[in-house]
C-alpha cells in the first residue's frame, strides 16, 4: 500500500510504499496504464480490489470480486490463518486471457 506520496517541484509525483515482506523478486509486479477497479472488504478487514483496463466496463471485474473474496475466506478458514499482506490486487488483462500469473507484491 502508498505510505505517502509527494510533488517536489510539481513536476513529477514522488510515491513511497509501505515495507513489503520478503519475497523472491520474480512475484513482483508493476501495473502501469489507465485502470480502474471494484473493490470489497472482506469480514476480516481484507481489502480486495479487481482492476481492468479503461476501456474495459468495470463491471466486467464483478464476477472475480465476488469469487476471490469467498476464496479468500474458504482459505483463511481451512488454514486457520489470515490473509498474509494488508490487501488483494487482482489485475485483468484482456491480452493474457488464458493465461494466469501470481505475484505476491503487486504495487
């Protein structure tokens, strides 16, 4: 999640991240370009958003909300353990449609 974000000279947007667990870098990912998303707090205080492109309706990311927060939940439930990161980034990318990728730090 964003910690802070600054203008210096009000040329270029400065933006610090909170610290991230320790992964391996290969489960890292960056998503740049214009996006919007949906988003829902599941009962144990996770926040679960599911971003698609602009030129995507939004409502289209309705149905993988829905099912990542009763899987989350399932999971949480089944390993008697919490979601491990404050928050649950799904990104679609109508490019990649049958293919799937996890990355742990989505930022």
């Amino acid at each position: 999640p964003i910690e802070c974000s600054w203008r210096p000279d009000g040329s270029y947007k400065v933006v610090r991240f909170t610290p991230t667990p320790v992964m391996c870098t290969y489960l890292v990912a960056l998503i740049i370009g214009p996006l919007h998303y949906l988003e829902q707090v599941t009962k144990t205080g996770l926040c679960v958003r599911v971003y698609v492109p602009t030129a995507v309706p939004v409502e289209q990311g309705g149905f993988v909300l829905e099912l990542a927060v009763k899987a989350v939940a399932f999971w949480e439930r089944f390993f008697e353990f919490p979601f491990p990161l404050p928050k649950l980034d799904i990104v679609g990318v109508p490019e990649l449609s049958a293919l799937g990728m996890e990355n742990v730090g989505c930022q």
